[in-house]
C-alpha cells in the first residue's frame, strides 16, 4: 500500500496509508499524552480534557460539534490511556475534508467555564460508575501498587477529591503544555491521496503552536515481587492480578512478548485456558502484554470464586514458572503466530484497523510496515527469541494483587479498601 | 461502487446457506444460526442453552476437545459460541483460504458432538461463576432484569439460566436439548468475505446434505404484564432500565420505529444524549437499542446516575420520550439517515458483521436485504413518516426496573413497582 508522511513546520506528523478499495476512511489525532504525564494535583486532567474538546470550540458550540459529526454519518470517538489522547472518525470518503475539519477544531477547545462544570459532574459519574464494577476497582489498585510512585500507576479518571478539585486554569496549562503540533500525530487510511490529507493538515492545523513533544520520564520499571490482599464488602468475586515488566514499546523483543503472552494465557487455546477455565476452576484468565513508552509490562489475571483463588493463584504461579524454565513448545509457537496473523489481517481490512495500526507503530517506533512486513516480524520469532525475552523479562517474579471477599491469600492477610 | 452477490441455496433437507463474496478482503467469516436460545430452556433446566454452547466444542467427531481446539487455532480461527434468546451462534473468523478446512471441523461440531459427562460439571461450575459475576455488574444485572420482567415468558428467559436450572442439567438432558435444537432445516448458515461460491455449496452440501430433517422446537408464547421493579443494592450510582414497546423487524414500520429510537438516543447529537448528559451532565451512561423478536418488540433503554440525581435523570428521559410526538425535525432525520447511511457501506468492511447479519436477516426476514433496498428504505425516511409512527406508538407505557439504595418516584406513564419489594 503506499505510505505517505510528512512534518509540518509546526512540528504535526502526518501519516496516510492510501487503500484503493476501501469504502471508508479513518481519521485519528493521537496526542501523545495521557495519565502518566499529568501531575499529582492534575490527575485525571488527560481524560477530561479529551472530554472537553466535544464541548465546543470558537466556531462552534457543543451541540454544534455533535451535530456536524453526526450529520456526515461519522462513526466517532475519542478515549485516554496511560500514555494517549485519541480523536477519531470513520466516514465516507467523500466527507474526509468535514471530518478533518472537526477534529481539527475540536483539537483547539474553548474550554468554556460553564462547559467545565457541566462536564465534571458527567466525569464523576463515570468514575462512580467504574466504582460499581468491582474489576475495575480491582485493575486500578493493582496498577497503583504495581507502579508505586511511577507514573504508569497513574489513574486515567482520576478520583472524587482530584476531579472536584480541578480548574479550568489548570486544564488549559496542561493543554499548553501537551497539546503542542510536535506532540501529535495524525494518521489516515483509506481510498485518498496524500496530497488531500496535506493540504487539509495545512490549512487546519498549520497555525498550531509548535509546543514540545515526548516526555521527561520514560524509566523502564521493575519492582520486587511482593502479594497485596485487598477486600471490600458485597463483592462476590475474587480478582487475582500478577504483574510484571515486559519489553518496552519498540523493543526488538516485543514480537516475542506478545507471543509469549498469547501461549500463556490468549482467552482459548492457551496454558491458563487448559489449567484453569477449561476445568472450571476460574471464570476468566487471561495474559497480556502492553507496550508502554520506555516501559512494558505483562498482565496475567484471573477471576474466580474466592474459596478457589488460593489453588488457582498456584496453578498461575506454576505454569509462569514453567514458562519461564522451558520456554514454550514448537507447537505452541506456531500456534501463537497463526492467531497473530489471522487477526492482524482481519484488523487491516478495515480502515480503522490500519489508521490505528500506522499511528501506534509510528509513535512507538518512528516507522511504518505495511501488514506483509509487520506478518513477517512475527513469523521470523524463532524459539531462541522467545528464550532471550524470557531471560531479560522474567514472567515469573510478579507483583500479586488479590481484591475480592478473600480473607487471607498466600499467607497475607487482606486489607480492607 | 461494486455491488454485491448475494448467493442462497437450500439443501433438501432444508439447511439455508447464503453467502456473500467481498472483493479486496482475505478474511472470511461465517455464522451458524440455530434456532435453540435460552426462549427454548426448559423451565426447570434454565441456563441449559449456555452449557449448550460450551459443551458443543468439547470434543466432536474424532477429535477430542483438545484436537479440536488445536486444529482450529492452527488455522488462525477466531471463534464464538453464544446463547441468545432465540438462537444459538456458533461464528467463526479466518483467512478465506482456510474455510473449507474450517467447515469441515463445524460439521463435526453441529452434528456429532461429544458432549462428555466429564467435562459437564466444569461447564456448570463455569456457568455458576457467570451468574454470579453479573452480581458484580450491576448495569449488566439491571438489564437482564428488565427483560425477565418486561417480555411475554419464555422470551423473557435470558442465557444465564437460573442455579437451580444450571445445576438441574444431566448429560442425558443436555443431549436430549441438543437433539431437540439441532435439525437442519432450522438451521441457517451465513458465509461473508473471501469466498468461492460453487466450491462453498459443494463443500456445504457435502458436509450436511445428508444429515435428516426432523420437527423443530416451537415456542408458546404467553400472556404477560409487565410490572416495574426495584432491586436494593448499595451501589454508588443508581442503575435505571426501561422498556416501552415497538414495532418488530418484519412490520412495515419498523425502519420508522428504528429512526424514532435513534432520534432519541442514537448519536451524540440526539435528544436524550443532548438533554440528559449534554446540558445537565446527569449521567455518563445513557442508551436505547431496538430489541425485537419475531411478533414482539420494544426499546430498551438504561441510564446509570449518581442516587441523588436518578430521579431528575428518569423524569428528564420520561419527558423527553413524550416529546418526540410534537415533532421531528427535518435536520434530525437527515442526520440519521446520514448514520444509517455510512453504516450499511461500513458493514460492508467486516466480514463477521455482514455475516452476522446476514443471517439475522434471514431468519427474521426469510431473505437477505440488498445493499440497494437498504438505501431505498434509508433514502424514504421523512419526518413525516417517523412522526406518525410516534404518535400510533407512543413511547408508553415504560416499565422501569432500577437498581440502588432507594426506589424512585415512578412517573405517571409508567408501570407501577410491583407491591413485593426485592
């Protein structure tokens, strides 16, 4: 497919990936800022400022931008992670140059301060509608814990007192601060050319302020392992998290870690499927790998009973310790990369897929495959490979976090929270 | 823009396959739809459909669970198996190369499965930890409340099934609801992507063709009335389902009944989304969806709100709800025609969800719609037409089921709480 990008003198990258037969075509500005770039007395502001840009802008009201979106038929959204603020469309090739101009806009709020307050009390709904969901209260103590002080543990909504506590000044510093043309990256697939998808940078975004771009703290994080039982009443579920590092975002060993992750726990199929949900012993176990900027991590988890979490939580920490003494098998290997593959083709058949597909690698790598070479970097993972990820991220010294009813688990005695 | 084949064949005995040949994918999905959802569990067996769905990968034809499982993920296969209310899917993603392989292993899985007594009281234990895990999911919870409460039975049966249905199940019982549920000319099976037509009907007829016919499973539908509920729970926010009822998907109407529910909840720029979270920021969480069966249908919607602030957000909803027959708006129509639009053109990027629909399409409708009558159907919507559709369906009476610490003051269009609190 051919690939196209440029710099605007202000800094703003611009990726096209034109796709001849596409039907539609995605549109997304990934702000390379999130949870861990804010401030202690900031949390929380990544997620609600990407709220506020729907609230309106100098040319248009909030209504205004909901209606301009919704009248090209625009599939849209936006979300915050850790380390990104992601604005995005899907629509009909022929309404690109509306869609742009949007997201563009939107990308310059007005932060308006009746806007601000309205808004907040929908933040605060959400946080305590994740608050109602025991997993994810699970997920956000044991990211905090994991990271201990790194910024990684910072959480994306923030809490009660943090968002209450927030201002519209400080907002609109942190928007100075990482909402600069150099820290953002914007990326288009679909049935356009280049040319198009320039000129519309140009002439939306060229005015931007330059700003500065990255970030200052990019340690790569390693904890000593250590259990945390946390407990909480009328929660019925036990969720037992192991955390620990995996390759940073970019590394040559990021191949071998999502492979790696896939053997041990891909939701069927995989070491935790056989072990623990095929005989009903938990609900759900699954394994991950997350790149992150400087710092990666792998997140094995599962949810079950309380009476059984005990057993199981061994069963985990014996097929890690498996793992990481053999390796996994040949077959497991071949496995792996057919999953990979098939998905990576069925994700790069729509536009969405390939558009945030150019933007992460292009952020985490500074460079672009098209799908035939990013199929053939995970073909090439031998078993050796594996051995070495292995060796450099050890997936078997993990950091536990138990939340649920559970008492006491390996011997630690629960904390309520 | 190339217009698409659509291609059917009955098998004599009765199976439907249809397929549909996308140009430029690699990727091919297909989608089994047989009818036997958790509408079809025995009262006493509640749940069964679901250990349905898991047990019927547990080994089939020559191969164990294991073999099974291995030589799918070979393939790359993305699979699923779910209990709905009416049917069961058994779906599958992959490269368009491997299908025939692929189809060869669902041949084995639809007609001669294991469904091994040993593997039963895992299934269960499975089952059991879903049901409970819904208690920690209280937006998840008060939905399937709402339905329990809302449709006629059995319809209002969900696929968690009740403990006492799971544990009631035997491998005799669940081998007697397979055999009930799995005949071919129930049975429809819906293949989307990078397909060889001729190839795919010699393979299917193949595979199934001589698989014999038999009497399919009817459901009795009962008289219902709906009465509104509320669950005590301390959770933060108060958690509100409701439902009000509408036109199915094969009444003339339906396409308005859908514009209607769309003007009101469908994207960011519609009523509910502007009124309830927009200018009063009362919720993060706000949504309709169309739910339909064959004779019955309603709008189902759920708000998730602080306690303090639930009342204001359901009278709000209430209002706006009400209001919707004292006009449309042209701009509103346009907007949602523009949605339906660039959806009907992005289904066609997804091989699963064209497979997926495709087969709703026929179960409901008896065939596939053409990309081009669905824009004729999209490019006829006036307000007009969706404004007269609001006044002979009202959006009353709402039966409201809500989950938190307290009750709330039901508004008069509504269905009173039941006398026996819960």
């Amino acid at each position: 497919m051919p690939f196209f990008h440029t710099r605007l003198e202000n800094g703003l990258t611009v990726l096209v990936e034109t796709v001849p037969t596409a039907r539609s075509v995605a549109v997304g500005f990934f702000v390379n800022t999130g949870a861990r770039d804010e401030t202690e007395a900031e949390a929380g502001v990544s997620h609600f400022l990407e709220h506020m840009t729907f609230k309106g802008t100098a040319r248009r009201s909030a209504w205004d931008v909901n209606r301009d979106f919704d009248r090209i038929g625009a599939a849209y959204n936006a979300y915050t992670s850790e380390e990104n603020t992601v604005f995005y469309a899907a629509v009909l090739p022929e309404y690109l140059p509306v869609a742009f101009d949007i997201l563009a806009d939107i990308l310059r709020p007005s932060l308006r301060p009746e806007d601000f307050e309205t808004e907040k009390k929908v933040i605060l709904e959400e946080i305590r509608m994740y608050e109602d969901v025991p997993e994810s209260v699970a997920w956000e103590h044991a990211r905090k814990l994991y990271y201990n002080g790194h910024p990684l543990g910072h959480s994306i909504l923030g809490t009660q007192s943090s968002i209450q506590a927030l201002t519209r000044e400080q907002m609109l510093a942190y928007f100075e601060r990482r909402y600069g043309a150099a820290n953002i990256v914007v990326s288009v697939a679909g049935p356009i050319d280049a040319e198009l998808v320039t000129s519309l940078a140009r002439q939306h975004c060229g005015q931007w302020f330059r700003g500065s771009s990255g970030r200052t703290d990019r340690r790569e994080w390693r904890r000593d392992p250590g259990t945390f039982v946390l407990t909480r009443e009328r929660v019925l579920q036990e969720h037992v998290m192991l955390l620990t590092a995996g390759p940073p975002a970019g590394s040559p060993h990021r191949f071998a870690g999502d492979i790696l992750a896939m053997a041990i726990g891909d939701d069927r199929g995989s070491r935790l499927y056989w072990e623990l949900v095929d005989p009903g012993h938990a609900e759900s176990a699954d394994c991950n790998y997350y790149e992150h900027d400087g710092s990666g991590c792998i997140h094995t988890s599962f949810s079950c009973e309380a009476e059984v979490a005990e057993a199981n939580l061994e069963r985990v920490q014996r097929i890690l310790a498996e793992v990481q003494q053999h390796g996994i098998t040949d077959e497991e290997l071949r496995v792996a990369k057919n999953k990979i593959a098939s998905r990576i083709v069925r994700a790069s058949e729509r536009p969405m897929g390939r558009m945030s597909s150019l933007a992460r690698q292009w952020l985490t790598t500074g460079s672009y495959h098209d799908v035939d070479t990013e199929l053939r970097l995970y073909d090439a993972v031998q078993l050796d490979d594996i051995r070495t990820c292995l060796d450099l991220y050890p997936v078997d010294t993990c950091t536990v976090i138990a939340f649920g009813p559970a008492q006491r688990l390996a011997g630690v005695d629960a904390i309520v929270v | 823009m190339a217009t698409s084949t659509i291609y059917h064949h009955t098998l004599t005995n009765g199976m439907v396959l249809i397929a549909e040949r996308m140009e430029h994918v690699r990727s091919a999905a297909f989608n089994f739809l047989i009818p036997g959802g958790s509408a079809y569990d025995p009262p006493d067996q509640r749940g069964i459909s679901s250990l349905l769905a898991e047990m019927i990968v547990r080994g089939a034809g020559s191969r164990s669970h294991r073999e099974l499982a291995s030589v799918l993920d070979a393939f790359g296969a993305d699979r699923s198996e779910t209990a709905g209310r009416l049917a069961l899917h058994l779906g599958c993603s992959s490269l368009g190369r491997h299908l025939p392989a692929i189809l060869e292993v669902y041949a084995d899985i639809l007609r001669r499965p294991h469904l091994p007594e040993e593997e039963l009281p895992a299934v269960q234990s499975l089952a059991l930890q879903d049901l409970d895990s819904l208690e920690d999911n209280p937006a998840s919870k008060v939905r399937i409340e709402l339905h329990q409460v809302y449709f006629p039975p059995p319809l209002n049966q969900d696929s968690y099934g009740t403990a006492e249905g799971i544990r009631a199940v035997t491998a005799s019982s669940l081998r007697a609801h397979y055999e009930r549920c799995f005949k071919p000319n129930g049975i429809i099976l819906a293949v989307a992507g990078d397909i060889n037509w001729m190839q795919l009907r010699e393979t299917v007829e193949r595979l199934f063709g001589d698989w014999p016919p038999g009497s399919l499973p009817e459901l009795q539908i009962t008289a219902h009335q709906p009465q509104s509920r509320h669950l005590h729970k301390d959770t933060h926010q108060t958690h509100i389902a409701f439902a009000y009822p509408s036109v199915p998907v094969n009444h003339p109407q339906y396409y308005a009944a859908r514009a209607a529910e769309m003007i009101l909840c469908g994207g960011m720029s519609s009523r509910l989304f502007t009124e309830v979270r927009e200018k009063r920021g009362l919720c993060y969480a706000i949504s309709l969806q169309h739910k339909t069966f064959r004779h019955v249908a309603a709008i189902v919607g759920y708000a998730g709100t602080g306690a303090d602030r639930a009342q204001q957000t359901l009278e709000v909803t209430i209002r706006e709800l009400h209001r919707i027959q004292e006009g449309v708006d042209t701009d509103e129509v346009e907007r949602i025609k523009a949605g339906l639009k660039s959806g009907l053109i992005m289904q066609q990027e997804s091989t699963g969800a064209r497979a997926a629909i495709m087969a709703s399409d026929w179960f409901f409708l008896g065939r596939v719609r053409t990309f081009e009558e669905m824009q004729q159907i999209i490019d006829s919507l006036t307000p007009q037409i969706v404004l007269e559709h609001a006044r002979a369906y009202p959006c009353e009476p709402v039966t409201v089921v809500t989950l938190g610490p307290r009750p709330l003051q039901l508004p008069s269009s509504c269905v009173p709480y039941e006398k026996q609190p819960r």
